[in-house]
C-alpha cells in the first residue's frame, strides 16, 4: 500500500522536517512510502470509485514500537505484491 496516496500529509499545515525536533523525530510513527497492509474488502462509492479497507503495520522512526491502523483508501494506493 502506497501511503503517501492514502495520506498526502505534505500539502499544507504539515511542518519542514528540519523544523521538527530530534524527541518527535525518534518517537513519531513512519508514514512514507509503501507499507505492508492487509486488504478485507473492496467496495464502489457513489460515484464509481473503487475503495478498499485495509489494516496497515507501521512503526516509530526507531522501529521499536508497532501500530495497527484500520483504513479506507482510494484503489490506486494499493498495489500487489511482486511475485517471487
């Protein structure tokens, strides 16, 4: 699942990393790139979207801590895995 898809944080409000601090920098949750998730369902919203509902693993910069997080998002943030 590619997150920057699901959650497009840079647009607005979000702060420049150099700005954060070292102390959110280590304990804050990684959100970037593409993470492992598991898909449960597709669905078709009202307008013809294909959506689906995952759960996706992340974890803190320092790997030490793991979430779970429930989500819907659009199709084009899933992609399949490549076969071996």
């Amino acid at each position: 699942m590619d997150i920057s898809k699901a959650l497009p944080l840079g647009r607005g409000g979000a702060a420049r990393a150099d700005y954060v601090s070292m102390r959110v920098k280590s304990s804050s949750v990684y959100l970037s790139g593409l993470l492992p998730a598991l898909q449960t369902h597709w669905f078709q919203i009202h307008d013809g979207q294909w959506c689906a509902a995952i759960t996706v693993y992340v974890t803190d910069a320092a790997g030490t801590n793991a979430l779970e997080l429930d989500m819907i998002v659009t199709a084009d943030a899933i992609t399949e895995p490549a076969s071996a």
